[in-house]
C-alpha cells in the first residue's frame, strides 16, 4: 500500500484557470525522488530526497514536509530555494502527514507501528505518541475544534484525537480500508473514502456519528471539497475517473475521464480548477470544475502521488 504500484504522466498546455500569481500546486514524484511545481501555466521539477511519498505545507507559504516511508524519514525543502534544508530520522514508517499551525508542530501518521505522532517541525523530535487502529494513512485537522480525524485503514474506521494532547476521543467505524479523508469547516462534516467497499463514509464533526454513505465506485482513493464545502471530488483508481459529488446530498453531478490510476486530488483556492495526480500515467490532470472537464495533463516525474496547494 505504501510501496507505489504503477506510473506514468502527460503533457503541459496553457491553463484554463491559471493560478492566482502567488498559489502554487507541489505534487510527490515517489518513484523518481522529485517534486513537481505548477503554478501560473508553468512546471518546474526539482530533487527531494528517496521517494517521497506524502506532503503538507506551512500556511504561509515557506515550508514543505514531505514523508518518505521508505527510508523512515521526513524531509523539510525551502519553497523560495526549492532545496531540502533539513530531514529527520523518523523511528518508524511515515505515511500521513499535516502541519498544525495553532501548535506549531507536525502530525504524522506511522503506517507499520500503528502510531500517531506530533513533531517539533524544526528539530523532528518526536513530542506526542498515541497509538491509533490498524494501518493509519492520511491526516485531517479540526483545526476550530482541535479534533484530528485518521483514516486507520485496516481497521476499518477513523480515529479522532485531541489535537493537543492527542488523547483518543473516538473510534468511529466506516467501510472497508478508509485511506483518504477531508474536512469541510462550513459543514462541519468529514469524508471518508474506503478503498475496498467502494464508497465514501461522511461522518459529522459534532457528533463523531456516520450520517450518510453513497456508493461511488472501484477503488475510491483521493477526497478533495470545493472551498464552499459544496462538492465533494473523489478520485476512482479502477475506473481511471474524478466524480463530482454534491457534499450534503451525495448526488453523483460528473464523471470525468482523467489519466491512469489516479489518486490524490484537490482544489485551487477560488474552487474553479482541480488537479489529480495520474499515478500510472506519469502526469497531473487539470479539471475545469464549472463545466466538469479535463482540461490538460501535465506531464511531470514518474511516480505522482500526493499533492498540496500552496498560497
């Protein structure tokens, strides 16, 4: 699940949306230990370290972190210089990864010792350990109400945590392999993909209680909200699609056809453009959301994976 399974990327047009002047789009290129800059129209590949796989960002635009489970290591790269300017051994295997602003530190989920640790984001010491389900994967931050949510994708369900503390809150049980997961302020709902039931799990913030499920097809594997929390994006590995959803009531709005085995996805700030890594295609897709297209594919490094946007 770590180790990557195929890749292969496309081709660099014009952007239909091009990105307000200072966002920038950075896709992981696990198989090729580079990272992938879009920004205004423009790619720019630079080095990381060995495979990278998962990444996050500072808010303000200085900071990337990257994971390399590999090699147990989590690497820190200077956006202005893109260069690398620091990385920590990490005692374990880090998957998911995010940046909480309030507590200055990082999240990061320890896939092989069932683990979810807080780092000081300059040293790398590990401050916080909680031990979380089966197999935790991707990271989202409550960061109004401090509640973390994992996907503990071979227990089948989510882990909530207290932000500070990382004590448990909860277990909240969903479909089958929960690997991706995003977070809708406005709503205050949580979604969920689960790779193997094939279908998306949301689950309220409040209540920590599953109310609603829709089916969605083969191998659900990237989430992504519009920034009004109005639609959901899900990723289709098998299917080689990104369905558009309505957020509350789950209705199907788009199918569109993007590369081979797609996995992560998200959107640029104004909603209008998505970007989903095409991992057997070796490109990124850009999706015009108002009229549910594939606008271009971005041919970048092999081995895309992840992705972050960057103000």
């Amino acid at each position: 699940m770590i180790a990557r399974r195929v890749l292969t990327l496309g081709l660099t047009l014009a952007a239909v949306n091009p990105l307000a002047a200072a966002e920038r789009v950075f896709a992981t290129s696990q198989d090729s230990n580079k990272v992938t800059e879009i920004a205004g129209g423009r790619t720019l590949d630079f080095a990381s370290l060995p495979g990278p796989a998962t990444i996050a960002a500072t808010p303000d635009g200085r900071r990337l972190f990257l994971t390399h489970p590999d090699h147990g290591t989590i690497s820190v790269v200077d956006i202005s210089s893109r260069k690398t300017i620091a990385h920590f051994t990490y005692p374990g295997v880090p998957f998911g990864i995010t940046f909480d602003a309030a507590e200055n530190r990082l999240l990061v989920a320890d896939w092989n010792r069932d683990l979810l640790s807080s780092l000081d984001p300059v040293s790398g010491k590990v401050l916080r350990e909680v031990h979380t389900g089966r197999s935790p994967a991707h990271i989202v931050l409550d960061s109004d109400h401090r509640k973390i949510f994992v996907c503990e994708r071979e227990g089948n369900d989510v882990g909530v945590y207290d932000s500070r503390t990382l004590a448990t809150i909860k277990h909240i049980q969903v479909g089958t392999a929960p690997y991706a997961i995003a977070y809708a302020p406005a709503t205050k709902r949580v979604y969920v993909a689960n790779v193997r039931s094939n279908n998306v799990s949301v689950i309220d913030a409040d209540s920590l209680n599953v109310v609603g499920s829709a089916h969605v097809g083969p191998m659900p594997y990237g989430v992504a909200l519009t920034p009004d929390g109005k639609r959901l994006l899900v990723t289709i590995q098998a299917k080689n699609t990104l369905l558009l959803l309505d957020a509350a009531g789950l209705k199907t709005l788009a199918e569109i056809k993007v590369g081979r085995y797609p996995e992560d996805v998200v959107t640029s700030a104004d909603g209008k453009t998505a970007y989903v890594t095409d991992w057997f295609s070796d490109a990124i897709s850009t999706i015009d959301l108002a009229h549910g297209r594939e606008t271009r594919q971005i041919a970048v490094a092999p081995g895309p994976r992840d992705l972050v946007v960057v103000p």
